[in-house]
C-alpha cells in the first residue's frame, strides 16, 4: 500500500518496540507499516466502528491468523490491554485524544496526530508526565500538528508560545510552519476585511502569528 504523505509522515514516527497499538485504525495501514517494517513484535489494533477495524481486520489476515495482531472493537483504550508500550491515536480531535487517554491508560509512548485543539492536547500531556520529543507541523493538502511524547523523557522548555504553535516548530522551524503561519495571518486578514473594521480578537490572534513568525525566522 503506498500511503499518503500523512500517513507516512505518521508512521516513520513509529520507534521500534514489544507492543505497538493503533487506536482507530480505520484502514490499519499504520499497522501494517509498523509490522512490515519489523518495528513492533506484537500489534492490536482498535476502531469504534466495526465496519472501520473490518477493513483492517481484512488488511492484517495473515497477522491475525498468526497471533501477532490482536483486535478490539471500542471507544479508545476501553479494551486494549495495558501492554502496549507504543500507542498512535491519528485523525481524532485533540479534545478526543484527552478523552481516551482519561478513560484508558497512558502508555510510554505515544503518537498522536490531533485534528485540532493542539494546544489543549500539549498542556495535558505536559501535566501528565509527558515530555514533548517531537512536537511539529507538516503539510499534506491541509496542515496538521504531530506530537510524539514519552512519559518522564527529558522535558523541554514549554513557554505559551511553544504551547500554542508546538516547540520544534518554533525552534527548528520548517517551510510548511512558515508557511501556515502565513496561511493563518492571511485567514485572519481576510476576516478582518470582510468584518469592515479592527475586531480585537482577530488582532490579538495576528499579533501572535507575528511573534511567532518572527522567532520562528530567527531560528530558521
Ligand atoms: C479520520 S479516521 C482516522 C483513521 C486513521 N487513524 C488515520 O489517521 O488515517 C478516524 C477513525 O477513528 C475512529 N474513531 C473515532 N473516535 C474513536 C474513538 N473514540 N475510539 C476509537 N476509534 C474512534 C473512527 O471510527 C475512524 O475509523
């Protein structure tokens, strides 16, 4: 299966390890990456909708017949058990993400593509014993944040701004940050025309795409 640049950007994030768990795997590409690649011994795979983890169920046969994939049928982390060392939860919203990981465990590591509420996301992770290793955005037709954590790894030092925009971001800025920065900005500018005059939340939130824009073109 050749993935999208999403997905493989995703999936080269995957560290190799015992037991690796996709939390709604939908297709399960990401497992069979992971598999393929002999980066996990043992992998379950999980989807709320059954028709969802059918298709990875189909994808995975050959590992599921050999016991090597284990499959779930849940909300989150309700069933899966608490030996998977690795978890990806990828295309949820951030404020889901929270809500799977409260109702379920945290693991040592995990990897998480949130679909928003980023922000959010990186504050619980910090409060709750993670450091933030890899914490970036990349462009694949829209943006999206991706943020790899390990429980008590080396933290880094979380300001506002790194907690709003995401540390590797704004410390090794790449084109696509750059680049939705200046999407962001444009957004706002837009919104501003249309509103016929200055509105102070949108100001506030250029003022802060600016900074941020500013100190991420100082470390480029
Ligand atoms: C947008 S798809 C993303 C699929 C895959 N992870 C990816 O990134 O391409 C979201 C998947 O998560 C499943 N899902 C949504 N909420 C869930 C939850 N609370 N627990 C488990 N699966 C969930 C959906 O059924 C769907 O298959």
């Amino acid at each position: 299966m050749k993935l999208s640049l999403r997905l493989r950007t995703v999936c080269e994030e995957i560290e190799p390890c015992g037991v690796f768990a996709d939390v709604g795997c939908d297709h399960g590409y990401c497992a069979e990456y992971a598999l393929g690649q002999g980066l996990c011994g043992r992998c379950y795979i999980s989807d709320v909708s059954a028709a969802s983890l059918a298709k990875a169920e189909k994808l995975l046969s050959a590992y599921i017949r050999a016991g090597t994939v284990q499959s779930f049928c849940c909300a989150g982390l309700e069933l899966v058990p608490r030996d998977a060392e690795q978890v990806l939860i990828a295309g949820m919203g951030g404020e889901e993400i929270i809500g799977i990981l409260k109702a379920g465990f945290l693991p040592e590591r995990l990897i998480l593509q949130p679909m928003k509420n980023s922000p959010k996301l990186r504050a619980y992770l910090l409060e709750n014993g993670y450091a933030l290793t890899r914490d970036y955005t990349f462009f694949d037709g829209k943006f999206y944040d991706l943020i790899c954590a390990r429980k008590g790894g080396a933290a880094r030092g979380y300001d506002a701004r790194s907690l709003l925009f995401g540390y590797d971001n704004l410390h090794t800025p790449t084109r696509d940050f750059i680049a939705y920065l200046e999407a962001e900005a444009e957004k706002c500018r837009v919104q501003e025309r249309a509103a016929g005059a200055r509105v102070s939340k949108i100001e506030e939130r250029l003022a802060l795409l600016t900074e941020a824009l500013h100190e991420a073109e100082r470390n480029i």
